[in-house]
C-alpha cells in the first residue's frame, strides 16, 4: 500500500516538526527524539545513555503518533515499517549526521558517533499508512515508576512571598 502525496506530506510536515514521536511496537508508548531523514524518522537507542527502544524490531511493525510541539494535541498517527540500519553505511551516516545535532547532553561528543557504532541501534521508520480515524478513548498511559519526584508539598511561606512581589512590581 502506497500513501498518497498529501497523507505523506501530512506525516513528514507534523513528524520534522515535533520534538517526540510517540511509538509502539510489540511493548507499550515510547516518546522518542527522532530525525526526519530521507522520506523516514530515525530514531537511534537500546545503548548505554541513550533512550529505550523496547518492541521495535527489524523488519517489525510500529504505530507512531505524532503531537503538536506547542499544544501537545494529537496530529496525526501512522504505521510505520522498521528497518534496522547498519552502521558506516550510507543511509547511517545521512541519519547519524542529523541526529548528531538534536542529541542533547551527550557526554562525548567527540566520540559520540563512534560510540553509536559500537553501542547503539539505528532504526528507520517508513511511513506506510496514515490513521484515517480517531481511537476510542484518550490512550493516555500510566507514567512509568520513578525515584524522581517532583511533586512536593508547597512551602507555608512561599504564597506570602509571592504575594509580596506582585505588590512590590506595582
């Protein structure tokens, strides 16, 4: 099955926009950074410091949800076809060389492509049909278990505090 001209421009307009891509493949919702690269998002992990890849598999298949980057609202869904790239060959570099750029934090920059090479998995996500319609439901999930916390009780003295600066401003 082929997608239209406009379902395609529709996925890679929302995809190179968005900041995370939300994928499923065998397990549950992962949001993932990602690069537009050559008709396709690649998505690069299951390394030491970088992100899970869990359920994609090569030559597997993978629903992904795009959202918008300002409202968080769904854009669009579409099912993409996984292939696992390998490394040194030359639609690896084209993608390494973009996503080189959208990977934060790296803590070896100098080595870090090197250290993909060795580490990491390369996946291509192929657009192959565009979700006509809306799901049942709102598929949100429950957040995965943390020692990270960042709710906390709010401090007694600080709604004084803050009231003090809005008078002062004024």
């Amino acid at each position: 099955m082929t997608l239209s001209t406009l379902d395609l421009a529709l996925v890679e307009e929302a995809t190179k926009k968005s900041g995370l891509i939300w994928v499923r493949g065998d397990g549950a919702d992962r949001a993932l950074w990602h690069a537009w690269v050559d008709g396709a998002a690649h998505v690069l992990g299951d390394g030491p410091g970088e992100q899970p890849l869990p359920g994609l598999a090569d030559g597997a298949a993978a629903e992904v949800t795009v959202r918008s980057k300002d409202k968080g609202g769904r854009l669009v869904a579409w099912t993409a076809a996984v292939r696992e790239l390998a490394p040194g060959s030359e639609p690896w570099e084209a993608a390494v060389a973009e996503l080189k750029g959208k990977r934060l934090n790296a803590p070896d920059s100098e080595q870090m492509t090197a250290r993909w090479a060795r580490e990491c998995r390369l996946l291509r996500l192929d657009p192959v049909a565009v979700a006509t319609e809306l799901p049942d439901g709102s598929l949100a999930a429950v957040p995965q278990g943390s020692p990270a916390v960042t709710r906390r009780p709010v401090p007694a003295g600080l709604p004084k505090l803050l009231l003090k600066r809005r008078r002062s401003a004024r």
